[in-house]
C-alpha cells in the first residue's frame, strides 16, 4: 500500500526544505509510530542529512535508492543506525538527474546546499 508520494517542491512552493523525501512524509499526513516503522521509502536519490535525519526520527526501517552516483548522502549513518539502505542505480534515475544537474547546474547546488 502507497500511503504517500512526494516530489522536490522546493521552488513551487518557495520552501527551504520541500525535498522529494519530505513532501512524501508530508502527503502521507499524520501516520502512527508503528505505520512508520513498517515503511519503506524510495527515493530517487540517496537522502540528503535532513531526510535521513527524518528517516530516523521516524524509525523507517528501509530506504530504497534510486542512484547514488550523481548524490551521495549519509547512507552509511543511516546503516550504523539500522537502516536497511539499498542502492540500485537505475540508469533511468542516472540519467535523470544528470541532465537536471547539467541544464540546472545552480538549482542543483541550491538544492544540496552547495555553494554556487
């Protein structure tokens, strides 16, 4: 059962913090502890620190990974902490994201907190 679907709003809705992660948790509204617990997230990206940081708030024992290649986050503290984290590079999500980064290339730093 899909309780939830996010995707990055950050520009749409002028937000700091609307990566796709959390606009998932945000759809899926007011779950309980144990719903969470049950959860799978999948991501297109590896989870930046703030979604991993939601991950283990909520205690969302598996992330599935689209690709890691263009991004990679703290995919190892997510495991010290019991996260079951799976990477599957899907060529779909690589190329995705490359050409976003390569036509996006300031969104992009915006987004992973980089510099421009």
């Amino acid at each position: 059962e899909i309780v939830g679907r996010g995707h990055n709003r950050r520009v749409q809705d002028g937000s700091a913090i609307r990566h796709a992660e959390m606009d998932c948790l945000e759809n899926a509204g007011r779950l309980s502890a144990s719903q969470y617990q049950r959860a799978t997230l999948y991501s297109t990206l590896s989870p930046c620190q703030m979604c991993s940081g939601a991950v283990l708030l909520y205690k969302i024992p598996t992330v599935i990974v689209g690709e890691n290649r263009t991004f990679r986050g703290p995919e190892e503290y997510l495991r010290a902490h019991g996260v079951h984290v799976r990477v599957i590079n899907n060529s779909g999500c690589i190329r995705m994201m490359e050409e976003f980064i390569r036509e996006q290339p300031a969104l992009w730093n915006e987004d992973i907190g980089e510099p421009e």
